[in-house]
C-alpha cells in the first residue's frame, strides 16, 4: 500500500511544487522582467527590450539618415516579418491616425491607447508596459517628408513570450520530477524490496544446503519483517525438527543394539540347553524337567522384549490400542496383586498390598494397558532388588479427585543424577546394561505414556541402596 502510494503521490507532490514554482514565476512575471504591475500605462527601463532592441535600433538609424523610407511600406513590411518571430508586430501613426501595421486586429484594440507624438522615452532600453493586456510598446518620433508628425511603434506581446517560457520550465520541470520521482522510487524499491529479497534469496540457499544455522533478522516492519520473521520461525522449526530426526535415529540404533543384546542372552541359554537335550546331558526325568522349564522362561524374556518393542512402535506412532471401561478399584487391584504374587513368591520376594482405597471408588481405564503398567513397574524393581529377601510394597491411596498407587521396592536404589530421567525413552543407568539384569530402556517410558493417556502423571522417588518407589495418579469416575 505504501509503495503503491508512494507511485502515485510523489510524482503529483513534486508536480504540484513544480508548477507552483512555476506559477509564481507567472504571477510575479512584470517583477522577474522589470515590469511594474501599479498602473495600467506605466514608463519603465527593462532588460526584456532586449528582444526587439535590435530592429529598434535600425529604425533610429534609418530616420535619422533618411525618414522618408518610414513611407515606404515595402520597408515596413520588410520590418514586420523580422518580428513575427519575436511575438511582435510593428504600428505606423501618422497625425494620429493609423498610417500601417503589422496586425490590424491587434492594432485597433491598442492604438487608443498609445503615447502622443513626442512620448518617447530617452533611454533607449526604455518602453511602455500594458498590464492589462500584456503589451509592452516602445516608440519612435519622427517627421514625415510632409512634416506630418509620425511616431513608429514596435508591440510585443509579453503573454506569449511569457507562455513560451513557462512551457520551457515545465517540460523541465516534469523532467527533473521524473528523474527524481525515479531515483527515489528506484533507491527505495532496492532497499525495501530487492535487498530484502536477496537476503532471503541467499539465506533460502543456506537451508537447501542444510545449513540451518543461517539466522536472518530485522527490524523492519511491515511485509519484509513478517517474511524475515516466518522464515525464522521455519528455520527452527526444521533445526528442531532435524534434531528430533538425528536424536530419534540415534534412539532407534541404541534400541536396536540393546535389543540385540538383551534377546542374544536367552537365545543362548535356549540354544545351551537344547544341546544339553540333543546330547543326552538330561537324562533323568528331573533334569529334562529343569531343561524345558528353563528354555519356556527364556522364550517368555524373549517374547516380553518383543512385545516391549511393538508396544515402542506403537507409542512412536501414537497409535496404543485403548479400551476404556469403568473399573472397581478394589476389585481391580486385588486380582492383579493376586496373579503377581506367585510369580514373586517362587522369585522369593514378599508382596505386601495395602488397600486405602472405598470398595465402592471406580476409575475409567484401560484394564489391559493398566496391568502392563503395574507389570512393568514390579518387573523393573525385580531387576534391581539385590537384597538377599526382596520386598515389594503395593498401596493404593485415596487422593480425593484421585487415586494413587504406589509400587515400593527394597532393591539398590537410583542415583539422584539418574532420577529425572528413567522415564525418556531407551534410557538406563550403568547398572542395568549387563545382561543379568537386560532391559530395552523403554518399559517406563512406556508406563508414562499409558498413565498420561490415562490423564494421569507419574513420579518417582527413590534412595540409592534403600529402595526406589514409583507413584502414578489416575482420576476416580465420578
């Protein structure tokens, strides 16, 4: 809109100026040539008898050799056409009356008006100016071979010499407009448009180079600033987006290394002892027993990796398959504590269960997506119990709005430094990468994404060497 404006307003303000220089120099016209504009029939001495000061001249010099060529009207008309490009034309008065001119029409308005024999002005520049009718008239006495009294007259008209040189200095005048209109219009565009352009032009290079360290700001507003703060803004937006690929891609590999690593050691034990079978080493009854026992427990580690990672694959693409349902917290938790408790008591760990909870509360959740959670989090603190009698405690609270559940354990603890992040993504301390223990790193981040699609948040507080206790809140039905 301004440079719009700016086309069509400037070229007009700087005419507008121009003819108004010009216009004063129209009104001011009897001033800038000397005329004085108080009277209507006024003596004055001007520089503008330059243009017919000439012919003048020639006129004196012929009366005062020979007047009697003042009679002759091919002489006259010989002086007549010298003017006609002077705007100016020549009255013969001979006893006042009109002897020959040069332009009769013109004649007959002014001869009226004009000085008496004997009017003429002494200096030869000097003349008569009209103001109302534009006319500037100089004058020449002489005498007629009659002795008749004669008076020659040369009329210029000032209007039309005036026109011609406000032409002049307008043509110029609209010239230089349309140079400076053009020079200014021209600095402007390069400096608001081209170089902007150009800067977005090379900064637009630098991210197809993949350099998206290329920061490109202003302080200009309007549509350049926008455009320089949208490409910011998608400059970081790609930068955030690259390093969320590079962090992603580098998460995908630590997945896969420590999938690699956590499936080799009971593909190995698996192969080991179905060697023992093949080669005949279980040969009582017991130990065949023993051997399948053990090879069933590897294929079940095998199979809770495999589905860690379908589960990772389906919180990467948001896609946890949910089914909702009012659930009797009591009811709920106590069948889960019952099914977790045998696998713990033939681990040799206590399962001690405290419920604090109204029989009557309910909550909406996920009954399978719940169990994996409570799986999760007691599978993990199994990993980590390294007293000789381990201990889990569950205890289901009443939070008002809520209900919490806490799941404590007596196991060696995390280390304060490692505390904030056990719940990103394929993170594990130093002390779970041996192969005793496995762990993809992604079970808890798994266990958060559930409890948040739950509305609810998880938390954890821990001891090094004491225990480590995970607490997740998920809203009562209501």
């Amino acid at each position: 809109m301004i440079t719009s404006l700016a086309i069509i307003l400037m070229p007009l303000l700087l005419t507008s100026i121009a003819l108004l220089v010009v216009g004063s120099q129209i009104e001011d016209a009897e001033t800038q040539f000397g005329f004085p504009n108080n009277s209507s029939f006024i003596y004055t001495i001007e520089n503008y008898s330059r243009i017919t000061e000439e012919v003048l001249e020639k006129v004196r010099q012929q009366i005062a050799e020979d007047s009697s060529r003042m009679e002759d009207k091919a002489y006259l008309d010989e002086i007549s056409e010298s003017l006609a490009d002077k705007s100016s034309y020549i009255i013969v008065r001979k006893n006042g009356s009109l002897y020959y001119t040069g332009n009769h029409t013109a004649a007959k308005k002014i001869f009226s008006a004009l000085p008496d024999y004997g009017s003429e002005i002494d200096s030869p520049e000097a003349g008569y100016y009209y103001n109302d009718i534009k006319k500037l008239v100089k004058e020449v006495d002489f005498r007629f071979t009659d002795g008749s009294e004669g008076s020659f007259f040369i009329v210029t008209r000032v209007s039309s010499l005036l026109s011609q040189r406000t032409l002049y200095h307008m043509a110029l005048a609209f010239i230089l407009v349309l140079i400076l209109t053009s020079v200014l219009l021209t600095q402007w565009l390069q400096h608001g448009i081209f170089t902007p352009i150009n800067q977005m032009n090379k900064a637009m290079q630098q991210i197809a180079e993949g350099n998206l360290e290329y920061m490109l700001t202003t302080e200009e507003k309007g549509e350049v600033g926008e455009l320089y703060r949208n490409y910011e803004d998608m400059r970081l937006r790609l930068k955030e987006s690259l390093d969320e690929k590079f962090e992603h891609e580098a998460k995908n590999r630590e997945l896969i290394s420590n999938i690699s690593h956590d499936l080799k050691t009971p593909i190995t034990a698996v192969k080991g002892y179905v060697e023992g079978i093949m080669d005949g080493v279980a040969d009582t009854p017991e130990k065949m027993d023993k051997y399948i026992k053990t090879i069933y427990n590897k294929a079940n580690d095998m199979d809770r990796l495999i589905n860690e990672l379908t589960m990772y694959s389906g919180i990467d693409n948001n896609r946890i398959p949910y089914n909702f349902r009012r659930i009797n917290v009591a009811e709920y938790f106590g069948d889960c504590v019952e099914e977790v408790g045998l696998d713990l008591e033939s681990k040799n760990i206590q399962l001690n269960y405290e419920d604090l909870v109204d029989p009557s509360v309910q909550i909406i959740a996920d009954p399978e997506q719940l169990k994996r959670v409570i799986n999760n989090i007691i599978g993990n603190s199994v990993k980590y119990i390294d007293k000789e009698k381990g201990v889990i405690d569950i205890r289901i609270l009443d939070e008002v709005d809520s209900i919490r559940v806490e799941i404590e354990d007596n196991g060696k603890g995390i280390a304060a430094k490692d505390l904030p992040n056990i719940f990103e993504r394929f993170y594990r301390t130093d002390a779970s990468r041996n192969s005793a223990q496995g762990g993809s790193g992604i079970g808890l981040s798994i266990v958060k994404k559930i409890i948040e699609d739950h509305g609810g948040y998880i938390w954890a507080t821990s001891k090094e060497h004491e225990g480590t206790c995970l607490h997740f809140v998920v809203r009562k039905y209501n």
